[in-house]
C-alpha cells in the first residue's frame, strides 16, 4: 500500500486531501510513522523526527495514529488476496508477500492478477497500491518499490539479472542504509559491482548476510512464500517524554512496559518464550540490550516482568539519562524433553 | 599514619587472603583491603560479606590507625617490586596513601576504613581442632560433588557433621554423593553446619604445606577457621541438608574389585567415545570379566576395552556418566577398589581398598540408565 497510514487518514478525512498529512505524534520526541505524497515533496518521510518534519514542512498536518482502523481495512485487503491464494505472507499491515503459480480462479498471468487485486482494493477501499511481480521474493519486493505510487512493476526472468546489474545498491531489499554506505565506500555501487566479489570475501565483509547478498546480486533467492510466518520475537517499547535518571523509576517503567508487551505476547500466537531481552536507549542515543534465558518456558505475567525487572541494574544507570525502554520476549520453543539416556537422581 | 614493612612479607601475607576479593562486588568499599594498626600490628582483611579473611603481620608503626587501600594496585606495586622495606604514608583526613619505596614514589587514593563492613566475631562459638591435612583431604575428597544449582542451596556447600566418635563430611549435587568420615576428629557433643563451596576452595588454596593445628571455631551463622597467621570467616549455609544416610543402599551385594589406575586410564579412554552431553559409558560385568564401552551415535564414535577383575555376584550391565567415575576415581588413593552394585537403576558405591585406619570413604554414584533398558 502506498503511504498506507497516511492514505487511509485522507481517505477517512476529505479536509486532509491533497495537503501534507504526517501520521505520528507531534510532541518533543514524536516520530513520523507515515507521510503523505504530499508530505514527501518536502522531504519528510517516515521515521523521522517530528520536530524536524515540521520544520521541513511548516504547513504539515500531524494526525494522531488509528491503528484499530489500520487494521481494519488491513484485512480487508487481505481478504482480496485470499480471493486469489492461500499463499500470502503479510510482511506488516499494507505489505504482503503472494505466491500467485496456482491460484484459485486458474488465471496464468501474475501481471493481470496483480492488476485485479489492485482495482478491487481500490473498489472496496479506495486505497492505491503498488505491485511488484517476478518470479523471487527479492525482485517482487523490489519492484513493487519500483514506481510508488500506484505502480505496477513486473521484472521478467530474462531481464532479471540485467536490472539486478544496474540496481543502486541502496535499492536491494535487505541491504541497509548502513551496509549500503559502506558498499559505497568501498566501491560498489550497483549490483553489477556487487556481482565481481567473491562469495568468500562477501561472508569476510559481511557475515552471514553475505551469501544473501551473493545470491540476491544475480536475481537468486530460493525462500518461499510461508503463509504463516513464525513469530520470532514479541516486545514493547516506549519513549519518555523527558529522560529518566532515577533506578526506581526506571524499574516502574519496566514494570508497566513489560506488562504491555505481556499482554501482546498472550494475544500473539506465540508461546512457551524462553528468554527475555530489555532494551536501553540512553538520551544519547547509545544502546544496550539485556537478556536472560530461563528454562521451562516463561508463560506467566508475574515471571515475566520480574525477570525483565531484574536484567535492570543500578550500574546500567548514567548520567545521560535514559530516553527509551523496551521489554521483550523470544527464543520461542517447546521445553526439552527428557533425554531417552537419562542421568538418575537421588530422591532426597 | 605511617607504617615501615617489607614489600615481600607484605605481598605473601596479602596473597593469602586476596582470593576473597571478587571483581564487581556489591559493595565497591570490597575491593579494598582493610589495613588496621594497633602497637604495631598490622591487621588486614579482605571480604565479600559471605566469607571474609583475616591476617596479621607484625610492622614498624609509631602510631595506630585504619585505612581501605585498593587491592589490585596495591598486589600489583608489590609484586612488581624487589624484595626492600617500603614507608605507607596515609594522610587521615583525604585517605591518600603514599608508597615510599628505593625505587620511587606511588600515591594513590584509599578509602575511610570506617565505611568498611563489620566482620562478624565469633560469639557463643564451639571449638574443635584439626590438622591442616585433615581439613585439606576432607575438602579434597568432597568439594568436587558439590552441586552449582543455586536452587537448592544446601548441596553448594559440604555438610560437616561433628559427632562424639567421628567427623562426616558430605557433598552432593543429587547425581553422586561423598561421604568422608574422620575417626580422628571429634567432638564432645553433636554439631552440623554446611560450609559454602567458595570458603573451602579458599581454605584448600591457602591452607599450608607443612602440618599446622587449624582451629576451627563455629556458631549458628559463622564458621572461623584459625592458622598460622590467617584467619577465614565464613557465613554458613542456612539450610536444611538432605538426608544423605537414608539415600546409601546397604544391600550392594553384587562386588567388583578393580585396579583402580587401569579402570582410570580406561575410563578416560573410552569416555573421549561417549556421547557429549549424557557422557554415558556401559561397565558390562561378565564372570571376571569387566567390559567397559561407549558410543556416540550421533557420530557413529564407539570404543570398547576389557578389564580383568574380582566379581562375586551375578553378571550386570550397567551405564554411568564417565566424567563422574573419573572425577571419584582420581581422588582415591587405593591401588584397588571396591564398585559395589545391585541393579542397573540402582546407585553404585566405591570404596578404597586400602586406605588410613583414620579415615572412611564412601562414594556413590547414580547410574545413568541404558537406552535397551528404559
């Protein structure tokens, strides 16, 4: 979906139509979390400080965030894909991943389905999307951001790996502004530059992500579509409006943050976690994460907020006070069972 | 204040103690030595609240006084200087410490000895004396089956039972269990503590070489530990230890006599074939024949030895984490042991064929079942 958060505020709102509208608060410490087409003429884009968005865009519009609406018109679209496919693997609320080989109404072209989906969301929601279709993950992700908005951007397998070649490394799906920099710097600019390095000296510069990086430079990417994608972490966190100093503060905070994130973590699908990770971000804007992992499983609101209480301690505390806190849960997996060879114990 | 003392005498005396020190304590006042002068006596003490260590050593002073020094760079200087008098001068009111040696000069900054925590004394204590010998084979025999599960705090420690005949020390993690019994210490009346694993690793460390009385003075909370010129005071472990007789089954009929250096060597052999995370090996006893093996199917490893031993009882399979019997094994002296056995699920006990008319150990050890037997 194209600026999905601010659309959906214009669409809900005419008076918004056609002006700069920033989805997100407007306070102090308030982020950008969607911009309108308008808004983006003047450089604001999501994640940016509101401050500075307002700075950038005097006449912006600040529109506090609706997320149960979101939602709402997230499954309706949703309920156009499944018309289509079991398939879909949403990647976040307006982003969705489909494997359109076979799909349910027999019709051998993506590009025509894409279109379809398109104009029904547009009919039922008045929404504009914007499609990518290839035949990887990668090239569908990465054409869909091709012609934002209202795109539709099809890569065929035999122009694959030519517009890989000339493909801005900044432009790859799952190449970071912070890799991407340092790519640039030292010297590769686009894929095909990309292409001339060896697997070897791609997994030395970049660990893991190298052989992905590898692939991914000559249009390779062998994931599948997983309709129901694991969740891998559960978490919550907040932004003081002022920095907080104090160590009994700080625990309040974690208490209630990890009650919130609790409360996610029950509504989740996921369950039996077994570590625990809080995350410290310092007002200069350093930060630390602590985790614990307990065994069996942490599936109780009283171990879980003391445990997040107790990977807090005075030494983490300094003077630059602390501006964000998060509490969160992972390392979802069943407990382990008994080993068939078993050591036996002593009944005291 | 100001205090004359020889860097070496010095160092010795605080290397002793200095194993108490933890990097990171609670409180950062412990990362100091406690220096303490009275008629020209110099106490030290170093602490991390739970044990605490105490030494003395005689220097040239004009004047009492107390200071907290920083440990590491005070044990740092004096290692590194040769073997001279060296001049402490502390100033009261700032607790900077001034080191004067031949070589130069080392200023550092001390701390107020009053903010220093107050080590317990003893008080309506009970007193029992042992030769360090005694003190360092118990601990030897035993602090290696301590448990590290902080969830059950009496089995990190050993459990020191001192009776009218005879003094039992016993350590379990729940898996195996020591007892080691002195008939040459005893007590005129009944008393139990369990001293924390860190306090005997300590005393293990610093107890000397050559034969010294260790006076050994205790209460309900502290235990004190006397010798030579060092003293070590511990907090005991609060707790209740399991009932330790009930668990050694007397009816181990089924005898293996064994060498104990080939069963040894044997063992550490085979166990490099044993399963990485169970450590299983099989001690298949057939007539005089002992069969010991192991595998690792998961790396399709497997070893096999044969051992030739003394067998009365009926021919028995049974499997055991290796890295224990090695453990138990290595800390018996006996040329010959006794592995006393009744049933594959059943523990096992060994005992030294040989050993002192003092001393009586008993080592039991639970089985680790066989997969063809679950």
């Amino acid at each position: 979906m194209d600026a999905f958060y601010a659309s959906v505020e214009q669409l809900d709102n005419p008076e918004l139509r056609g002006k700069p509208v920033a989805v997100g608060g407007n306070s102090q410490r308030g982020v950008v979390a969607a911009a309108s087409y308008e808004a983006r003429k003047f450089g604001v884009k999501s994640a940016m400080p509101s401050a500075k968005a307002a700075k950038q865009c005097p006449n912006l519009i600040f529109v506090q965030p609706r997320f149960p609406r979101y939602k709402e018109l997230s499954h309706q679209i949703r309920d156009v894909f499944y018309e289509y496919t079991d398939l879909v693997e949403p990647l976040s609320l307006d982003e969705a991943y489909l494997d359109v080989t076979e799909n349910k109404i027999g019709l051998n072209s993506a590009t025509l389905i894409a279109k379809e989906i398109k104009t029904k969301i547009k009919e039922r929601t008045g929404l504009i999307a914007s499609a990518g279709i290839s035949y990887n993950k990668f090239l569908a992700k990465t054409a869909s951001d091709m012609d934002k908005p209202d795109g539709l951007c099809v890569i065929l397998p035999e122009e694959a790996e030519a517009f890989v070649a000339k493909l801005p490394v900044q432009r790859f799906h799952g190449i970071g502004k912070v890799t991407a920099e340092k790519m640039v710097k030292a010297g590769m600019f686009t894929g095909k530059d990309l292409r001339k390095k060896s697997l070897e000296d791609l997994t030395l510069r970049y660990g893991k992500s190298g052989q992905y990086y590898y692939n991914i430079c000559r249009a390779i990417d062998h994931r599948v579509v997983q309709p129901t994608r694991d969740t891998k972490s559960v978490s919550a966190e907040r932004t003081f409006e002022d920095n907080i100093y104090e160590l009994d503060d700080v625990i309040e905070e974690i208490d209630r943050i990890a009650r919130i994130s609790f409360e996610r973590y029950k509504r989740s699908k996921a369950e039996d976690g077994h570590t625990i990770t809080i995350k410290i971000k310092y007002g200069d804007f350093q930060q630390i994460t602590r985790s614990k992992t307990d065994d069996p499983s942490i599936n109780d609101e009283g171990t879980y907020v003391q445990i997040a209480k107790s990977l807090f301690t005075e030494q983490l505390l300094n003077e630059k006070g602390i501006r964000l806190i998060g509490v969160g849960i992972s390392n979802f997996r069943k407990d382990e069972e008994p080993e068939p060879v078993t050591q036996l114990t002593l009944e005291f | 204040m100001k205090f004359i003392v020889s860097s070496s005498y010095l160092l010795k005396q605080l290397s002793a103690i200095n194993g108490v020190i933890t990097t990171n304590p609670v409180v950062p006042i412990l990362e100091n030595f406690l220096f303490e002068i009275n008629d020209g006596n110099l106490t030290v003490t170093a602490s991390d609240l739970q044990t605490s260590m105490i030494t003395e050593l005689q220097v040239e002073a004009k004047e009492d006084g107390s200071i907290a020094i920083p440990a590491k760079i005070l044990l740092e200087t004096l290692r590194n200087l040769p073997e001279q008098p060296v001049t402490f001068s502390i100033d009261s009111n700032t607790y900077s410490i001034e080191i004067n040696s031949d070589n130069g000069r080392y200023k550092l900054a001390g701390e107020n000895a009053t903010d220093f925590p107050k080590i317990p004394t003893v008080s309506d204590g009970y007193a029992v004396n042992m030769s360090s010998e005694v003190l360092s084979r118990a601990i030897n025999n035993t602090i290696f089956a301590t448990s590290n599960d902080e969830l059950r705090p009496a089995m990190t420690g050993v459990f020191v039972k001192l009776d009218e005949t005879n003094t039992t020390f016993v350590a379990t993690d729940s898996h195996r269990l020591i007892r080691y019994r002195r008939v040459d210490v005893a007590a005129d009346m009944a008393h139990s503590m369990i001293i924390p694993r860190k306090a005997l690793t300590l005393l293990k460390a610093t107890l000397p070489q050559e034969l010294t009385n260790v006076n050994v003075e205790f209460n309900a909370s502290n235990a004190f530990f006397n010798f030579n010129q060092v003293k070590m005071i511990c907090r005991l472990i609060d707790e209740r230890f399991p009932d330790y007789d009930n668990v050694i089954p007397l009816d181990n009929n089924n005898n293996v006599v064994v060498k104990k250096g080939e069963l040894l060597s044997s063992l550490k052999r085979i166990a490099i074939y044993a399963n990485k995370t169970t450590h299983q090996v099989r001690l298949k006893i057939t007539g005089s024949e002992l069969m010991i093996s192991a595998e690792d199917l998961d790396f399709s490893n497997e070893a096999n030895e044969r051992l030739t031993c003394e067998h009365d009882g009926e021919d028995l399979e049974i499997g055991f984490n290796a890295k224990f019997l090695v453990e138990m094994l290595g800390n018996i002296d006996s040329d010959e042991i006794t592995i006393k056995l009744s049933a594959p699920n059943k523990a096992g006990i060994i005992t030294p064929n040989d050993k002192d008319e003092e001393e009586d150990i008993l080592m039991l050890v639970m089985p680790v079942m066989l997969n063809n037997q679950v």
